[in-house]
C-alpha cells in the first residue's frame, strides 16, 4: 500500500506523509527520520514462513538490509538476530509436517536453511563493515532448551526471553 495521500499529526500540526510502500520502509524512513535510534534489535521469527518460499525469504531480507543501510545512520548499533528454533511436537498438527517451501521441508530443515540464507545476506554488513552490529544465532541458544521452555510450538516461556535480553545488554554494556 502506498500511503501517497496520507496526513501524520506532529505535535502541533498535520503534515503529509511521504511515499512509502510497507510498514519497515514507512518506519525507517518516516517514523524514525526526525529522531534516529542509537540501537535497532530486529529478532527474526518465523511467523507466516509457510507463506514464503527460500528465494522469497532471501529477497525479503535482502530488501531490508538495503533499507537499513539507506536510512539507518552508520553509527547506528545493529543487532539481527536469527529465527529460534520450534517445537514439532507441541505445534498443531497441521503445522508439523512439510508444509514448508511447497510442501518439501518440515519447519526444522526450513528455519535452519533460512538461518543460513539470513547470514549469507548480511555477512557484508557484519564482517566487511564498520558498523557497530551483531548477528545472535537464537536458533542454536533456543534448540538445546525447547523441551523445557517452550510454549507452544513456536513461543518461549516469558524467562527465556528476559535470558536473552539480558544476554544482549551485557554484550553492549560490559561492567
């Protein structure tokens, strides 16, 4: 959708929205524009990846690490974070079997293939680049402890999530 002709309340005033086609282009370059962050943190999920084949998948992350590299300012801290992993056997059974990348790949061998095509992607921004960024693989930190902390199939009980944060502040504020 193109929000060609939409209006914005500022704090004072309406103003026109500038021309952007989705929500991330919209939020990069309009949102965030007048008060750029010191920090992004975008975790990867796996929500809707039935929808999307591998080629697709690679697309879309490629299109949003140009976005980031356009609107983003260089001195902007970058932390992606890879898809974690699920839980076959606590997923609805519609969900367990290959459904994935037309119908030959379970969500197992779908997340770790799209975990690689997630690095490959953006090996240039985080090892031929200077800005500050970091890739956490939640995929290898959430498989050894799904029987335990996951959900439903696909969420982690509220803890492992305070565990991750909590991982990443003390990355990025050492004592």
């Amino acid at each position: 959708m193109t929000y060609r002709n939409c209006q914005a309340r500022t704090a004072k005033k309406w103003k026109l929205c500038r021309v952007t086609t989705t929500t991330q282009e919209f939020l990069l370059k309009e949102y965030l524009a007048s008060s750029p962050p010191d920090l992004f943190i975008l975790f990867g999920n796996a929500h809707d990846s039935y929808r999307y084949t591998l080629r697709e998948h690679a697309m879309n992350v490629r299109t949003l690490a140009n976005m980031f590299d356009i609107y983003l300012l260089s001195n902007t801290k970058l932390i992606w974070t890879s898809k974690p992993a699920e839980y076959l056997l606590k997923k609805p059974k519609t969900f367990r079997g290959p459904i994935y990348e037309n119908g030959t790949m379970d969500i197992t061998q779908w997340l770790i293939a799209a975990n690689r095509i997630h690095f490959r992607e953006l090996r240039k921004r985080f090892v031929e680049n200077d800005r500050p960024s970091m890739f956490l693989d939640l995929y290898g930190i959430s498989a050894p402890v799904l029987r335990d902390w996951n959900i439903d199939g696909v969420h982690m009980h509220p803890v492992w999530y305070k565990h991750i944060i909590s991982h990443i502040v003390q990355i990025l504020c050492p004592l």
